[in-house]
C-alpha cells in the first residue's frame, strides 16, 4: 500500500506544480485552488508513507520523481527546452531512484 501511496503523492505534487505555473502567480482561480488541493493531497500521503518507510527515503523517491516528472509536463506542456546538461542531470536521478527502490533494504517494509 506503501508504494500506491507515494505514487498518488507524487501525481498529486506534479499536478500541482504544474497548476502553480498556470496561475500566473496566483492570480487565476482554479489553478490556484488545483495548487492548493494538490499539494494538501501529496503531504497527506507523504506523511502516510513515513510510516513505514524511512523519511530520507521517502522524501528521495517523492522528490526525484517530482522533479523528473515535472520536467517532462514543463517539456512537453509548457515546451520548456531541455539542454543536454538538463537531461543528463535528470537521467541521474532515474538511476538513482532506480538503485534505492531495486538494492535498498532501507524502502522494505
């Protein structure tokens, strides 16, 4: 159940981030409020999943994938240019999210 959770949690992050940006600052409504309920929605099942798996853990597999995910919707959506330093960086961390989710004892639960 773990993992479903830090899955919504990391939907839930990048959908808000993603809804901050349309905002325009916080000055349109609903993706103000998408923002707002996002980010409520990801610390609630953040908080859940610290439970059971380690915090520094927990926070490393939200936050890399955020970030990654982040990028692809800021990529694709927003067609924000990736440079090569930027790719690079970002397949890093794929690998190191893959290295503690595939060798880790630390995630175990």
């Amino acid at each position: 159940m773990s993992y479903l959770y830090l899955i919504i949690a990391i939907i839930a992050e990048v959908i808000a981030t993603s809804a901050m940006k349309a905002s325009n600052g916080f000055n349109l409504l609903v993706p103000s409020v998408i923002t707002i309920l996002g980010y409520a929605v990801a610390i609630y099942f953040l908080s859940l999943i610290m439970k059971v798996i380690p915090v520094g853990i927990t926070y490393a597999l939200w936050s890399g994938a955020g970030i990654i995910l982040v990028s692809l919707v800021g990529w694709i959506y927003y067609k924000q240019y990736l440079d090569l330093a930027a790719i690079i960086g970002l397949a890093f961390m794929i690998t190191g999210i893959l290295i503690i989710h595939l060798f880790s004892n630390s995630t175990e639960i």
